[in-house]
C-alpha cells in the first residue's frame, strides 16, 4: 500500500482541562479530497489548528503523518514547508505588512527551506499575475496590507491564492463557504478545484452541504464530539443535510 | 531652611565645568538643584541623578575623519565636530549657511537646555529659502576619547520655504556624553520635515533638546528614532505660534537589553485652528527600558485646536519595560483633544498566519515589527532616506 497524504492517528487533544478531540483517526489518500462534516463545537476547526501547529493546545496522545513525516514536532512554518497548507476560517488582518511582500517571503522562505533557488521578481510577479487572474484578484488588492480592508470573499479569495502559489502537498480548507455569496462560493470553489490533481490531496471543512456541490468530495467523514463517528462516500453529505447530526452523535458516543 | 542636596561625581564634574565656562549662575544652580531625580515630574521615568553617574571633560576638537553614521544619497551635510561647526561643501540653491555664538536654545527650566545654553559655544545656523531640494543632513559626531560635548544648530525656515533636515548623533565608542540643541522656527506656510536619528555608541550617553517654533500655515513633521547610546533622551519643546498650521510628532525608541530610551514631548498651543497628531512607537527587548512623555498643552486663546496624541508599545522579552505618560492640559473651551496608549506583546495569531505559510518565526517577528513601524515611514518620499531609516530598524533587529 502506498504512504497515505496524511494520516492521523488516535488523536487526543485538550485546550485548558478540556479534551476537544477525543481519539480521531483519519486516513487521506494522495490525490484524493476529503470532507469534514459537523456541527458548530464538535472539533472540526480545532483538528485543522492542531495539524498547522498551532500552539494553544496540549496534543496528549497520537500521531499524525504528512506523506510519512511526522509533523507534531514541527513548528508551524516546518510543517507548511513539508506541504501543509490551512485555509483559514478567518484569515488574520496584518497591517503594515504589505501583501506582495508576505507572498514573496512565503514563497522564498519555502523554496529556501527546500534547498531551491529563490524566485527572481519578474518570476514572482508573473506567478502572482497569473494565479490572481483566475481568482479575480487585481493588482489594486495586492497593494494593500495583507488581508487589512479586504471583503469576506476577498480574504478567502486571497487564501486560495496562497494556496495557488504555494503548491501544497496537502490542503486543509477551513469553513472557506463561511461569509461567501453564492458568485464568490463558485469562484472559490473554482480555484480549489483547478488545484486538484493526483499529487495534491485536500481535506474541505464544513458544516454545510452546499460547498461539496462545487468542491465534490471523494469521502465525506462526519465528526461528532470530538472524533469521526461515521465515513462514507459523497451522498453521505446528502443525508446529513437531510436528517441532520442527531443519528450520528449517538454512533460517536 | 534648605537641606542642600548631596552631590555626586556627574554633578561635581558639571559645576566645575560651569565655573570654567564662566557660568557662576548655572553652577550656583545646580550646586543647590543638583540632577532631577525622579520627583521632578518631567524626569521621573529618567533619573538623572541614579543614570548619570560620571561626565567626562569638555570635548576639545577632534580630528573627525569616515563616513557618517547615515549615508543619505545627495544629501546636502554638514558636520558638527565636538560642538565644533566644520567646513563643509557648496551648499545647494535655498540654504545659507552661518555661524553663531553660543546656544540656539531659548532659556528654559530645563537642566539639559541649561547646561547646554551655559556650555555650547557655538551654533550651526541654517537659512532655509524657497523648496529646497536636497536632503538637509547635519551630521552630529562626539569623538576621540570620552568627551562632554554640547553641540547647538539654529534652523530658520522663511515662509513658504519647504525642506527635509535629517540629524545624526554618532562617535567614536567612548563613554561620551553629548548634549545636543536645535532651535527650530518655521515662518508662514513653510513645511518641514525634520528627521533625528541617534546612532552613538551603546557606551554613551545621548541627550537632545529640539525646540520648534511653529508659524501660521506652516506643516511640520518630526521623526525622533533612538537607536543607539546605553541613554538617550530627546525632549521635544513645541510651540504653535500661529493659526491654521499642522505637525506630526512622531518617533520611536528601540531598545536592547541594558538601555534606556526616553522621548519627552510637550506640544504647545497658543494659537487656534491647528491640529497636531502625536504618534509615538517603542518597541524593547532585553532587560531594557523604554520612556515616553508627552503633553499637550491648549492655551485659553488656541480655540478649535484638533490634537491627538498616541503612543503604541510592544515588549519583545518579559523584562523589558515601556513607560507611558499622556497628558493634556487645556485652558481652552472649544477643541477636540485625546490621548490613547497601548501596549503589547507580538500578536500571536499573527505569528501563527505568517509560520502557516512557511515564514520561519524570526523572519514572522521581524516581518511583524517592521509592520509596526511602517506608517512611521510612509511619508518620508525620499528614497535614499526612507532605505538608510529602514536600514537603521533592520540593524536594530539584527541585534545591533
């Protein structure tokens, strides 16, 4: 059997005397999507914060692989340079800090980490030129802060062209429908889509069915209380949206 | 009856050098004042008498050779030499440049402004006509061994004129301790832009007093950057004399473990309809202390005065400290004033953001404090000078 993209096994995660994830097992393989299906509160946002690395939470048991590196001793940028990328649920306003020049460290702090060249700026400008046009995002945006003054859907447009830009190995979406419109939900969904391809897997957060008509899904995992209660193919997003999470909360406990 | 003060080595030094200079009145004064101590308001953060432990000798000329601390392309320099004008290149259309006796300041209870009016003997003097298209840069050294060097510059701006003025304070690494005055006066409509930048070695001691004088119209924009001495005090006098004029006090201290940074500022309005927007930045690290007073005075005549002033913080160690102290004073019945500070450490969701995307977190902090900073360093449009002032924050960062 080939190295799944990522693997996460037994997870146990608390924040303060709480466990949040209780135990989750989850395999991703390479070149496939996978959707997180769950209720506000039943860990989705936190499993996607623990796997970026981020510090507030203890993480007391369990293991978690990205295409067989263990990633829980990585630091959050060590991780993004293995391949990890998050999407944020809210991408954080940082002013001062110009957007064009946080993509080009972002880029090269990779490439150096890898051992690569750093991009020239005519590359970097082509690059960035060539991602934002698909995305919709002028050159009047990147001249901005990062992130500071852009709409809901332009902050989640700028996410995707990280994501563009970056080339990722392993992609976590965080709730990207949240705050979006139905045009914007399309161009989104677009983007991801035009990153999909059997060397990149994605793992699509959400707690509506509506994203995974644009982002179709290869497995749907429904979480509930802190672990996966239930897998299953893409109509299984069909029947939460239906019958909603009650069924599978009992199947978690 | 008057218990008198014990006196130190630093006072002692100073009153000889008073009564040498023949300045009996001054060193009478300071034989019963001695150094401010932290209860004299003004210095309370900056406890002269604790800080200043020793002064060395008067500075005597020095033979000052090598490039200036700031090396601003097409700037227009001038040098001040421990206290000593020197000689200088054709100066450009606009500016005539002169000599005087004596200090620049105006009399003042100030021990700093005192003992530099008693001690400077001698002042740079500029006379700004027209736009002036040069970067202006007076070049500030202390140098040879320890020295106690006063050092004056008067700046008059005609009306109308326009000019960037960039001050360096740099020396050789000695124990110096330089007393540095500008008198500064912008007449009708001028604008100025007025960058001081200290770079002294960290075994010095850095004093400046920077006296402004602000005309009807005129727009004015002070830049004071602390990035150099183990002390550095920069007081700011200001005084709005005229209606309808602008002025953006801004600076910034950084400091590293085992300094301390202090920029006292106390703007003045006497006249109405003009507005001021103090925005002061410190950033510590180390065991390091970072000061900043102002005060906003609004005099009973000064109606509609439209002033801000803002000081933002933020600590890079656990035993760093930054020191606020916002004041305003108003006599006047219809204006717009306040004041706001804070503090912080880096935002850590912003870390998290910028290590998300593969930024290792030096490269995230650094990233962050630049992004501090920047709006300190918008305006400035000239190139050379907003890269030399970005130089001067990256060497603070590299640990300087």
């Amino acid at each position: 059997m080939t190295t799944p993209m990522l693997e996460v096994r037994d997870l146990h995660v608390r924040i303060a005397e709480r466990e949040i994830l209780k135990g989750v097992n989850l395999i991703v393989p390479k070149g496939e999507v996978h959707a997180i299906m769950g209720r506000n509160g039943s860990g989705k946002s936190t499993l996607s914060y623990v796997l970026a690395g981020k510090e507030d939470y203890e993480i007391t048991s369990g293991e978690v692989l990205l295409d067989g590196v263990s990633l829980l001793e990585l630091d959050p940028s060590e991780r993004a340079t293995a391949g990890l990328f998050l999407a944020f649920q809210y991408p954080i306003e940082i002013p001062g800090v110009a957007t064009m020049t946080f993509l080009k460290a972002a880029m090269n702090s990779q490439r150096k980490a890898r051992g690569e060249a750093e991009l020239t700026t005519p590359d970097f400008m082509r690059a960035v030129k060539s991602a934002g046009t698909a995305l919709h995002i002028d050159a009047d945006m990147l001249k901005r802060a990062l992130n500071v003054g852009f709409s809901g859907g332009e902050k989640k447009r700028a996410e995707i062209l990280q994501m563009a830009l970056l080339k990722p190995k392993m992609c976590i979406l965080d709730e990207t429908d949240s705050g979006l419109d139905i045009d914007a939900l399309k161009l989104v969904s677009e983007g991801v889509n035009a990153l999909r391809s059997p060397e990149r897997s994605m793992l699509v957060i959400t707690h509506y069915q509506r994203l995974l008509n644009h982002i179709v899904p290869d497995v749907v995992h429904v979480f509930s209380d802190g672990r996966v209660a239930e897998s299953g193919g893409k109509e299984l997003a069909l029947e939460l949206e239906a019958k909603g999470y009650a069924d599978f909360d009992e199947a978690a406990a | 009856m008057r218990v008198p003060v014990r006196l130190g080595a630093a006072e002692n030094t100073l009153i000889a050098q008073l009564q040498g200079a023949g300045a009996a009145a001054e060193a009478e004064r300071l034989t019963v004042t001695g150094l401010p101590t932290r209860r004299v308001e003004a210095y309370h953060y900056t406890d002269l008498k604790t800080l200043l432990r020793t002064v060395p000798p008067l500075a005597v000329d020095a033979g000052v050779a090598g490039a200036p601390a700031l090396d601003v392309t097409g700037a227009f320099r001038v040098m001040i030499a421990n206290g000593r004008v020197q000689s200088h290149g054709t100066a450009p259309a606009g500016v005539i440049v002169g000599e005087a006796k004596g200090s620049a300041l105006t009399e003042r209870d100030d021990v700093l402004a005192r003992l530099n009016s008693a001690l400077a003997s001698e002042t740079l003097t500029l006379t700004l006509e027209g736009s002036v298209d040069p970067v202006i840069h007076i070049d500030r050294r202390t140098d040879g061994p320890a020295a106690h060097a006063p050092s004056s510059a008067r700046i008059y701006l005609a009306d109308g004129a326009s000019a960037t003025l960039l001050e360096t304070y740099s020396g050789s690494d000695a124990a110096h301790v330089s007393n540095h005055a500008s008198f500064i006066q912008l007449g009708k409509g001028a604008r100025l832009t007025h960058i001081t930048v200290d770079l002294s070695a960290r075994k010095a001691t850095h004093f400046a007093t920077g006296e402004y004088e602000i005309g009807e119209g005129a727009h004015l924009r002070t830049i004071t950057v602390h990035a150099g001495a183990g002390l550095e005090r920069t007081q700011i006098f200001a005084r709005f004399g005229g209606e309808g004029a602008h002025a953006d006090f801004t600076g910034l201290n950084l400091t590293n473990d085992g300094q301390h940074a202090d920029i006292t500022a106390e703007i003045r309005h006497a006249k109405g309809h003009c507005t001021c927007k103090p925005l002061y930045k410190q950033i510590a690290r180390g065991r390091s202390k970072a000061v900043f007073q102002g005060k906003i005075v609004v005099e009973r005549d000064a109606q509609k005065t439209d002033a801000k002033l803002m000081m933002q913080g933020l600590m890079l160690s656990d035993e760093a400290e930054i020191l606020s102290k916002p004041e305003l004073e108003i006599f006047a019945d219809d204006v717009v004033c306040g004041h706001g500070s804070t503090c912080g450490k880096l935002d850590e969701d912003s870390m998290f953001y910028l290590m998300s995307r593969g930024v290792p977190k030096v490269e995230a902090e650094t990233m962050l404090v630049r992004g501090f900073i920047a709006e300190l360093f918008d305006s400035i449009e000239d190139e050379a000078l907003n890269e030399a002032l970005q130089g001067v924050v990256d060497g603070w960062l590299a640990g300087r």
